[in-house]
C-alpha cells in the first residue's frame, strides 16, 4: 500500500508518498495545478507501485477551498 498526502496550494502542490512500512519514498514531489502535474504525480506513483495497482494507492489533501477540485 502506498500513502500520498498532498499539501494543496492555488498555483501547485506539495506530495509525499509513503509506503506501508512508514518508509518514505519522496517527501519532496512539488506540481502545478495543472494537467501535466496531475500526469506527473500520477507517473510517480506508478513508477513506485510494484504491481501497479493503482486500488493499492491512499491519497489525503487538504481542503483548501476550490484549489483542490481539479486534483
């Protein structure tokens, strides 16, 4: 299992990914608020993700009004 938290801003966002183990993978993943970005984290995730299972994958983000809606 994989934990992604995201620290949601207006212009990008800042990730963490976790494994299950509490070994951190990246605590330093930053991407825009936009559709590449979103390609970004998602390629990210996979390329850690051992059997690509992406129902193996737990995202939080912080409600941070309208800036989090297209995440």
């Amino acid at each position: 299992m994989l934990y992604i938290g995201i620290d949601v801003a207006k212009d990008k966002h800042d990730c963490c990914i976790v494994d299950s183990d509490g070994v951190i993978i990246n605590d330093s993943l930053r991407i825009s608020n936009s559709r590449e970005g979103f390609e970004l984290l998602y390629s990210s995730i996979l390329s850690v993700l051992p059997d690509k299972d992406i129902s193996n994958v737990k995202i939080g983000l912080e409600s941070t009004g309208h800036y989090s809606t297209n995440l």
